[in-house]
C-alpha cells in the first residue's frame, strides 16, 4: 500500500486531486461554526468529528464548534427545503455543502433504459442546486462546495451493484465545481482521490474498498481518509506538531519548532523540560459504525494521515550507548537503539505517553459529544424527512408521535429515529442535550491544554561505541 499512498500524495501535491476554485479554503479562524450540510455519510458524524479532533488537539487554544448537519436519504432538493430551518438558523461562519450520492439514483441503473433515468436524475438535480446557490450566494458566511465520496461501482460485491451510477455522480461533481468556479468558492473533492484508492487497491485485492461493503457508505477508516482531504484541502498537512533535536555531544538544543525546551542536562543521559503546543491525533482501532467492521486505523493503509498530521519528533543525536529507555515523567516508553534517536523517533504513535493519554481523553469526550449530537439529527431527520411534507414540522405533539410511531411499524427510516423522538419532541429535552455538548466541549477545551513533562534518555547497559 506504500505505492498507493505515494500515489495519493502525489495527487494532493499537484493540486488537481482536492480543490479548485478562485478562493483557498483556508485554517478556520478562532470561533469558526462550521457546518457540514449533506446526507447519510454526513449524518453518521465521523469525518466531521474528525476534522474537528484535530483542531482540538492541534490548535488547542482556538476554539471553534463543527456542527452535523446531514440527513440521511437527502437530495439537494431534500437540502434546500430544510436549509433555511435546519442550517441559516445555526448561524455558521462557513458552510460546508455536499450531496450527490443519493441524487444520482440507485435502482434505476438495473432498469430498462438506465442512460435516460440517469439524464433525469442529474437534471433534476442540476435544478434543485441553482436556486440554493443562489442562497448560498446571499449569505454572509463562507460557502465551501464538496463532492460526495465515490460509489464503489468496481469492488467485487454482488450486492448493490447499480452499474453507470458512478458517471451520473461525476456529471454532478461537474457542475458543484462549476457553481464553486463561478462563485470563487473552494471545491473540496473526495470523489477522485477515494476513487483512486479503491481501484489500486482492488487490482491486488478485488474485494477492497475504503468505501463500505454496501459500496455507498463510508466506515470509520473512509472517514477519516475524508477528514484527512479536507485537512489537506485546507493546506494543514506537513507541519510536526512539534520538531525537538538535541546534539548531546555538544550539549545543546538545536532545534525546538512547536515545543519549549527547558532544563536540559546531559551527561551519560539526557533529560530536558519538554512543553509541546499541541497533543498527538489518537487513532482508534474501533469498528463504530453499524454494518461495517472497518476501523479508523485502516485509513493509515491507503494515505499518509501520520506523515502528514501526526508527527511529534524527538531526534537526540551524538549518543555513545547502543540502547536508550525513553522515560516521561519517570515512566519508561520504550526502548530505541542510538541510530534511532538519531533519525528521530515519532512519540505521537508511543501510546504509553502522558500527552497521547490525554488526546485519548479528548477524543472520548469527542466521541461522547458526537452520540448526542447524533441523537438531535434523529430529532430533525424525522421532522425534515417525515413531518415537512405532511404539514406537520415541530408539531411535536402526541397526534405527531402517534402518527410517527404507526410509519415507524413498516418504515425502517422512521422506526431508527422514532426512539430518539419520543422524548426529543420536548423542548426542554432538547436543551439538555444541546447543554451536555456544550458542557463536553467546556472540558474538551479545558482538558486539550498540553503539559509540561520531564523527558528522560537514559543508557541501557554499559556499553558505548565511538
């Protein structure tokens, strides 16, 4: 997978794999409300989260709020008729619109004259789109357009197999670039590069994807291969989150980018103050999302996500000892040979440090925040997909919930969110959950400040060599 990762990056160098459009989309500036405004894939919370992770632990002391504003089973049309009530109500800084994959259709492409219901489909959305560019256009808060992630029409899967689905998705990438073009906004794509990740992976391994085995939905690894394209799209990638280098020889520290270093004392060993200012990105190994056993560490296979975001170097050269334990705080890391030292040895991945166990707190707090949230699209995904079209949005009263209740007994789409619904059809429900995330970002906030520590190379042995 190094080729392919190469490969990827490559593509990200060049410019032509992520963004174009007039306008940069650039770091998001302290108090930034960012919202993510798309279907399912954004529904499910993961790759936003992630992108909001890493200002958390990269940028620790400016705050910004990312905000999960999908719907599962919408079409830019299903967006434009929640926009005003779902996303302008929020007050984001930037909007962040993506759509495409339900757009395009699904069963037509296995019917009699798949080419013409797919001119349908993209028509029809070409034509819901322009009147909420111009929406979009009338807003004050930066519009950033972004393409779907791919359907993955070339995996070998029997199951959902709608074959032309993937070129009606490209026509509709075609004209989100050209609304993006025309308007200087930024275009974030994630449709070719994902694309190009199932299809070199498939030439060894036809069962591969980074998509889901229902070839539409992302897992945890397919998300955070999207956070890590929009991070590059945002020109974050390549910068260590801290660089420390000391020469022991000559007792001096000869490099300190993104950390202070204090105090340091070199004789046989080596100890130094060390205050990074940021924390590592802590990678999980958790298969969280229903029907899909892909973790997020899947996605280090197919791109650079740890040479790109995730590099807290430590590089100590002139050692004379073969062996060196790497101590923190007391605590022994790990054990690395002198030449090792020298090239520089990557703590953000030494899971036993003080600060990668506190960016895990960070995460789950993270991670608790986002199941709420998850719980309040419930809320408005049944309202937007349910009550609008009966004319019964935020009725919430016991005729909504028993009207609600009777679909949720043949409608699998209603029957998901009806339990959240029953006690979030009350405002002061709601509030509580709206509290508990603002009261888990607090202690995100407070928590993801990094720490002074103690760093300890400490000769293993006796041994020395010239």
């Amino acid at each position: 997978m190094q080729r392919l990762k190469d490969m990827i990056l490559a593509g990200i160098l060049s410019g032509s794999a992520l963004m174009t459009g007039a306008q940069s989309l650039q770091k998001f500036p302290t108090g930034s409300r960012v919202a993510f405004v798309g279907n399912s894939i954004t529904e499910a919370g993961y790759y936003e989260s992630y992108v909001w992770l890493y200002y958390m632990t990269r940028f620790p002391g400016e705050r910004i709020e990312v905000m999960n504003v999908g719907i599962g089973g919408n079409t830019v049309k299903d967006i434009a008729a929640r926009f005003d009530e779902d996303v302008v109500k929020r007050n984001p800084s930037t909007i962040v619109l993506t759509f495409g994959m339900n757009d395009s259709g699904y069963f037509e492409y296995n019917g009699a004259e798949p080419a013409k219901e797919a001119d349908k489909k993209v028509a029809a959305s070409r034509e819901s789109f322009l009147p909420l560019v111009e929406k979009l256009k009338a807003l004050p808060a930066q519009k950033v357009m972004m393409s779907s992630p791919p359907y993955d029409e070339t995996m070998k899967n029997k199951d959902n197999y709608f074959p032309g689905k993937s070129k009606a998705m490209e026509r509709i990438i075609a004209f989100q670039k050209e609304a993006a073009s025309a308007n200087q906004w930024p275009f974030v794509d994630l449709y070719y590069p994902m694309q190009q990740i199932n299809l070199e992976g498939q030439k060894s391994t036809p069962e591969f994807t980074i998509i889901g085995k229902d070839r539409i939905h992302p897992g945890n690894g397919g998300h955070l291969v999207m956070a890590y394209l929009f991070l590059k799209a945002q020109g974050l990638g390549g910068v260590p989150l801290a660089e420390v280098e000391i020469d022991a020889r000559k007792k001096v520290v000869k490099k300190n980018n993104g950390a202070d270093v204090n105090g340091l004392a070199v004789t046989d060993d080596v100890a130094f103050d060390y205050l990074a200012k940021a924390l590592p990105f802590p990678v999980d190994s958790a298969s969280r999302m229903w029907g899909s056993d892909q973790k997020q560490s899947d996605a280090l296979a197919v791109v650079p996500f740890i040479q790109d975001f995730n590099q807290e170097l430590l590089r100590v050269t002139g050692l004379t000892a073969a062996q060196y334990e790497l101590k923190i705080d007391g605590n022994v890391m790990g054990t690395w040979k002198k030449e090792e030292f020298a090239a520089g040895v990557n703590l953000a991945l030494v899971v036993r440090t003080p600060q990668y166990k506190q960016a895990v707190q960070v995460a789950n707090l993270n991670q608790a925040r986002k199941e709420i949230e998850g719980k309040l699209r419930d809320y408005y995904g049944l309202q937007f997909n349910f009550f609008l079209s009966r004319g019964m949005l935020f009725q919430d009263d016991q005729a909504a919930y028993d009207l609600a209740s009777k679909q949720a007994k043949k409608d699998w789409t209603v029957a998901g969110k009806i339990g959240a619904y029953e006690s979030l059809r009350f405002p002061a429900v709601r509030q509580s959950y709206v509290d508990q995330m603002k009261l888990l970002v607090d202690m995100i906030y407070d928590m993801n400040k990094p720490k002074s520590h103690r760093i300890e190379i400490v000769a293993v042995g006796t041994g020395k060599t010239k």
